[in-house]
C-alpha cells in the first residue's frame, strides 16, 4: 500500500521562528510532490509543488525533496500565528492522475 | 473567475434519503475528484473522473454513485444515505498536466 505519512503534532513555534514540517513516502516511483494548507474548516490550499531533488523557495516557504531518502520538507521561515493551520503532504507517482495524502500536521506559532 | 464551486455548503439529511452534491469548475480542467474528509482518517478519494464520461473509482466507493456527462460538472449522489457518511465532501479539480489539484469549498453533511 503507498503510504504518506506525517507526524500529527501539533508543532508549537514562536512567531518569527523557523517552522519545519516533514514527509516520508513509501511508494519510490513517485515523481510529484505537494503541500497543501488548511485552515480549521475550510478546504485544502495548494502552497508548493516540487518535481526534482533539492530545494524550492517561495516567499517564507521552502520546499525540500530528497527522494533518495523519500521524504520531503516545507520549511516556513519568520513564522507567523495566520500560518497556523493543518499542512497536508500529498504524493502522485505519475500513474494516473491520482494524489496520495498525508494524514497533515497541525502547527501553532503562538505570539 | 469562480474557479471551482460546491454546493449545498451544508446539508442535513436523514438516513435512508438520497442525497447529491454538486461540482462546478469554469477551468475546464479534465479531471475531477470527489474526498471525504473526516477525523483520524484524513482525505480519502472517493471517485475522480479524467474526462467527460470516464469515471472510476477512488479508495471508499461503496455507496456513492457519480457521473460527469459535462467537463464542468461532477455531481455525487448518495443513493441511500447512512450515518456513517457523515462527513466533509471536498471537490477537486486538475488540468492533468502537473497533477497539482484544485480544491472547492467544500460541503459538510450530517445524516441524521
């Protein structure tokens, strides 16, 4: 079974630190990687997509993939308590259109 | 540009009834996508459809029925509803090209 998995938390930081969140993945032909952020009742967000091996960037965000090791990052950088929300880890191994889910982490960036 | 809607937002219903969801997307993308998302178990694919007419079935089937006969359009009927479909209904959308996916608003049921 291909399998996404994140640890639930919640990931406590202060406002202004740096927040990482992590993925591993089992399924190594997967090829495309996401991140998505929900808030409490509301839909998942796209953030950051990330195809090859290395570093991403986007604003405070930063996408990490190490497919060698099958896991990939987000880093949010100058945390701030609006970045609070559930961030979703999503997988597609490029058969077929499909994503596989993370179960997400919560963060909390407390003021 | 609406991007992708849903409706009802909300619905309550009772068990036994039939009830649908509605999907629209004005981005014509060709593929759509039907989750549930309910606590401890995350967003599980439910149906997605790659094209008008093509449809298939996701990782929870059982007891939802769809159809796609417009590219905009991707209805979800619960033929008979149970409590046990209680839960958020999440409508996504993708060109197809990069796999990212697009999501509606979303529609929270309770069946009673």
């Amino acid at each position: 079974q291909k399998e996404v998995e994140q640890n639930s938390g919640p990931l406590s930081v202060p406002e202004g630190a740096i927040a990482s969140l992590n993925c591993t993945y089992s399924d190594r032909g997967s090829q495309s990687f996401f991140w998505y952020r929900q808030y409490s009742g509301k839909s998942p967000e796209l953030i950051m997509s990330i195809y090859s091996n290395g570093d991403k960037e986007d604003g405070r965000f930063t996408a990490q993939l190490n497919k060698a090791s099958q896991y990939v990052s987000l880093l949010i950088r100058d945390s701030q308590p609006s970045d609070s929300a559930t961030y979703l880890c999503a997988v597609n191994n490029n058969a077929g259109n499909m994503l596989t889910f993370g179960g997400g982490t919560r963060l909390m960036v407390k003021p | 540009d609406a991007g992708i809607t849903q409706s009802p937002r909300y619905k309550i219903t009772e068990t036994g009834r039939q009830v649908t969801l509605m999907c629209h997307q004005t981005w014509s993308h060709s593929y759509m996508f039907w989750y549930r998302q309910d606590l401890g178990h995350g967003l599980r694919l439910i149906y997605y459809s790659a094209a008008a007419d093509i449809t298939d079935k996701g990782e929870v089937p059982d007891g939802y029925v769809v159809s796609r006969s417009k590219t905009e359009n991707f209805p979800l009927t619960l033929e008979s509803a149970t409590r046990s479909q209680t839960s958020v209904y999440f409508c996504a959308s993708s060109d197809g090209t990069f796999y990212e996916q697009y999501f509606g608003p979303g529609t929270r049921l309770t069946v009673t």
